[in-house]
C-alpha cells in the first residue's frame, strides 16, 4: 500500500465537500478522482499533498512521498527557459531534452516559458513531473486546454514514463481516465 485514505471528511462554510471517504493506493494503479467542477477534487489533492488539511479521518502512506505534482494552473517560471524550469527537478540536461523532444518541445529549449502556448505549457508541466523523479505522480486536470492528438500523446508519454508508480488523476472527463486505463475511480459529488 502507498496510500490509505480512511474516513476522510472536508467542510467549507457549512457545506460538506466529502465524508466517509475510502480508498487505498497501490504500486501500479491509475487512481481516477472524479466529478464535476467546484465539487472538491483539489481541495482532496491538496489534502493528499499535506497542503490543507481535513476535517477529520486519516491519510497514511506507506513511504515518504515524493510527489511529482501537475496543477490545475501551469506553475511555471514564465522568466526562465524551457530547459531552465526543467532543471529545478532534473540536472541532468540530456535526459530534460530527451523528455523534450518526446513532447515534440525539444526546439523550445532555450525559449523563456512565457512564449509557449497554453497546451504548450502543460505539455512543459508534464515533462517537469516526469523528471522529477518522484514515487507518487499526482495530477489535477493535467491535460486540459490541448487538442485531441497532443491528449493522446501526453497520456501515452505518462503511462511510459511513470512505471509502476501511483498516478492520482483529478478530472471532470471519464474519457481522460478511459485512455489512462484507469482501475480505480473515485467518484465526488
């Protein structure tokens, strides 16, 4: 077991996010967290990531996490280059341009961030938590805002890359956890 979510209970102003929630997280596993916009899923992530914290019940992991983390909202360092924002989670520079060019970003390397396309950014937020290296991959809407083929491959970059780590994806689209051949859904509402 990575994770084990047991009981868990959030509130905002009276209003009940979840309660009673349960799940475990394996080696492995695609853990889909799904339900509509507003409804809780990245106050959940954020509960998982140790950013907020719950209204009662246990979130336990079974070795340190090391997340590798795509947010709603690209993170990026809009100043910095590709490769540079690449580099905060990964020195070496030939495996960042390797995962580069897999996401065909590789003649972007040395452009600043702020210059790239939406759907170019979370392309660039995808690479940086692949290199990042981390145990437990957790993404909240990571491939929102890119057309149809770019989805496909991203997805198909991910699944390469995260082996038998847990992936916790957060969406709205069933269609997304379809692709990732997800095992496991947790449905909020």
């Amino acid at each position: 077991m990575k994770l084990k979510v047991r009981n868990l209970k959030k509130s905002f102003n009276e209003k009940v996010l979840f309660e009673n929630l349960n799940f475990e997280v394996e080696d492995g596993d695609v853990l889909g967290l799904l339900g509509n916009s507003g409804i809780g899923k990245t106050t959940l992530m954020n509960i998982l990531l140790g950013i907020e914290d719950s209204d009662g019940g246990s979130v336990e992991y079974s070795d340190r996490p090391k997340f590798s983390v795509v947010f709603q909202e690209n993170l990026l360092f809009e100043e910095k280059t590709v490769l540079e924002n690449l580099e905060f989670v990964q020195r070496d520079e030939k495996i960042n341009l390797n995962l580069l060019t897999e996401l065909e970003l590789g003649e972007y390397a040395n452009s600043k961030a702020k210059v790239l396309s939406g759907g170019m950014k979370r392309r660039l937020s995808l690479v940086r938590s692949v290199a990042k290296e981390g145990n437990i991959f957790m993404m909240d809407e990571a491939i929102r805002e890119v057309d149809t083929n770019n989805r496909k491959r991203m997805i198909e970059f991910l699944m390469k890359h995260k082996g038998v780590k847990p992936l916790i994806y957060i969406t709205h689209d069933e269609l997304d956890l379809k692709l990732m051949r997800a095992n496991k859904i947790v449905r909020l509402s």
